[in-house]
C-alpha cells in the first residue's frame, strides 16, 4: 500500500473499529456469505487490508470489491474518473464507483449475498464516500434487486468527533454526488449512524426493506477527535494528508469552488488559500479581528505547482500568489465551517475592493458544493460573517433533533 500512514498523537485510549471487531468476532456477521466489499486504501486491520484478511478468512467468500472516488490506493486526483481493473493480491475484480457507475448494477451484485462498506469517511457533506454509501445501499435495497442483499457497514470513528453540527443543510433542488443527503455540511455522525439515519428518515428513497446491520465501534466517544482514538491517520484522499487538513476542509473546502486558491499544488491544501488580486494583510487583519477559537490567520505567499496525481491543473500554477495560511492552535475549540465564512467573506470584500466581480465565478458549481444559494445570495448582498453563521442556527437545530434517535456513542 502505497498511501502515507501518519501516527495519531495519542494512543489512548484506544478505539476498536468495526472491521477490527468483525475479525475479532470470526466474521459471524458474514458466515456463510459471498461477499462484496465497498472500500478503498483506508479499509485496514492491524495496518493489513480487510481485503486480504477477508480473501483468507473461513466460511466467507470475497468475491467482488467495489471502489469510490480516488480509487483502492487513494492515489488518483479528485475529479478523475477510474475504469475497473483486477486486485493484484487477490485477483479479484474491483468494480469503479467513479466511472461510467457511481453504483453497483444488477450485473455487478449477481454473484454477492452481503454487502460490506469499510472505508474512513471524514464527517464532511460534500466529501463523496458517504455519496458511494448511500447509492450501494440503494443497489442492495429489494426495490432495486429482487430479494435485495443485507448491507453490513463497519463502523469507524468521525475525525471531527460527534458533537459538533455547523453549516447550511443541503436544499432540495441541489441534490448532486457532492451533496447527495439532505444534512448540513459538518454533520457529527459516524458512518455507521449515517448509514441508519439514511434509511430511517428516508433520506434516499427505496430504503424501506434494506437489511442493514452496523459493527459498531468500541471505546470511541462523541467528544473524541481523531488523534484521542490512538488509531493512525491514513490519508484519506490525495489532498487530505493529514488530520489537521481534514479538519481544515471541514470548512475550507468551499474554496474549491471559487476563483481562488485552495492551497492545491503546495504542502498544505485547504490550509493556504489566495488569490493574486487580494491584499492578503488586509484579508489576514479582517479576520483575526473576529478572534475566532482555535486559529490563527497570517498573510504569505505560495506558488502552486503540478503534482501528478495530486494536482494536475492548480489554479495560478507557478505564480507567487498572496493568500493566509491557516495555523489550528487548538483542534478542540477550532470552528471549521464558521472560519470558513468568515474567510469567505474576507475573501469577497477584498476583490470588490479591487474591482473585480467577487470571489465566486461559478454559481452553479459553488451552490453544489455549499448545498445551498444563500450562501452565495449572502455574499453577494455583503452580508457580515456573523449574519450568514447565524441563518443556518435553526436548521442545525433542527438536524439535531433528527439524528438523536441513531446516535450509538
């Protein structure tokens, strides 16, 4: 496995995983079963993959392994679409869920009587592995294939922990493969409580008869982020090498969808942000006034470069663009998406003081990724940060309410 392990900075107490707990447990949830397994680089047990402890364990057949965006090694850029192909270790067929089919087919399932879904999700809407989820439960429903197939989804922490919900919940009109469910942006759920949650408020339809079983986690608690699991941090995508970038995108991910720079092509994406037309002192001055909790905002420059199969096509690739990098001083009180509005709207001000049109040059695309057009309205209508956080409030509430019923931690 080619993908970069980073060792959590504490390693207690110590979080058991589903997939851990399903070995643990002599695969009794799969007895007897041929098996298809949604999962990718991350889906690891004791640093092996689940694939090849699954291809060797008794009384279960693997027989298919299905992929998300970024392919089974995580390697390949985002946006990149991906052809099957054959596992080399096991020789099995691994079927692209980025391609022509962002869900198993009939053809796909003929030979399968489980479903396992095992990969590290990061707790963000717009991060498409909990897309590929919600789609593989469709495809194993009985509405889509006769009889259906029970669908097992192994358990794993959120980085972002349980207890923090911020952002605007994803509008019906905008309903797209980076905003597939109808959640806010950080929703504070672990898969395997997104997973029951989908089904029970019929987030997707066709869910109704799906039999679906959660290997829940053991030790992890709501009010953990990822370094007090002890569990060690596989990049889970190309530009998220780390926890602290996980975090970071958790709001800063809005960026992708703007005309600046989102800190792809340098060491730090999603950390560094700029654009050539911004003062960047006076976008770092602006926002450090709010004194927001957790980070430090400072004015630099960078210069993004191509990186094969990281970024291909950066924007402002070889020019030194001023821009802030986003120093987290404390992970615990660090608000993501609230940050991000604030540097948003930093981010606007500035341009239109430099007689540009805004920050945003592709409506459709930033409504998609934000889930919603008052974001945008906002921006445009030069709402204050603070105005912008606070119309969200009642909508999280809201969601709140609504998840507590799946709760498990």
């Amino acid at each position: 496995m080619n993908s970069k392990i980073v060792h959590a900075q504490t390693a207690s107490p110590k979080v058991t995983t589903g997939a851990e707990a399903l070995v643990r447990d002599k695969f009794a949830a799969l007895a007897g079963k041929r098996v298809g397994l949604i999962t990718n680089h991350t889906g690891l047990v004791g640093g092996e993959r689940l694939i090849d402890v699954l291809a060797r364990a008794p009384g279960v057949k693997l027989v298919s392994i299905f992929t998300p965006e970024h392919g089974l090694a995580g390697l390949i850029e985002a946006g990149s679409k991906f052809d099957a192909a054959r596992d080399r270790a096991t020789g099995l067929p691994v079927y692209s869920l980025y391609g022509s089919n962002l869900k198993p087919t009939i053809a796909m399932l003929f030979d399968v009587e489980a479903l396992v879904f095992d990969m590290q999700d990061i707790g963000v809407r717009y991060y498409t592995y909990i897309s590929t989820m919600a789609l593989c439960m469709q495809a194993a429903a009985p509405s889509n294939r006769a009889g259906g197939i029970p669908f097992v989804v192994l358990d794993r922490p959120n980085p972002l922990g349980g207890t923090h919900v911020s952002g605007f919940v994803r509008e019906r009109g905008l309903s797209s493969f980076v905003g597939l469910l109808p959640i806010p942006q950080v929703h504070g759920l672990t898969i395997g409580e997104l997973a029951a949650m989908i089904k029970g408020e019929k987030l997707l339809r066709g869910l109704d008869k799906l039999e679906l079983t959660v290997i829940p986690l053991e030790g992890w608690k709501r009010d953990m982020l990822w370094p007090d699991t002890g569990l060690p941090w596989v990049a889970t995508s190309p530009n998220i090498p780390t926890f602290e970038t996980a975090l970071a995108y958790a709001g800063t991910g809005l960026f992708e969808a703007t005309a600046a720079s989102e800190g792809r092509g340098t060491t730090a994406p999603f950390l560094l942000l700029g654009h050539p037309a911004i003062d960047a002192q006076q976008v770092a001055a602006q926002v450090n006034g709010a004194r927001l909790p957790g980070v430090r905002i400072e004015a630099t420059t960078f210069a993004p470069k191509r990186i094969k199969g990281v970024a291909s096509s950066p924007r402002f690739a070889n020019m030194q663009v001023p821009g802030v990098r986003l120093t987290i001083t404390d992970q615990t009180t660090y608000q993501p998406v609230e940050t991000a509005v604030h540097l948003l709207v930093a981010f606007d001000k500035a341009l239109r003081a430099n007689g540009t049109v805004g920050l945003v040059d592709n409506a459709d695309e930033f409504n998609r990724i934000a889930g919603t057009k008052r974001l945008l309205d906002f921006l445009d209508q030069g709402a204050s940060a603070p105005a912008i956080i606070a119309a969200w409030g009642a909508e999280v509430a809201a969601f709140r309410q609504q998840r507590e019923k799946y709760l498990r931690y």
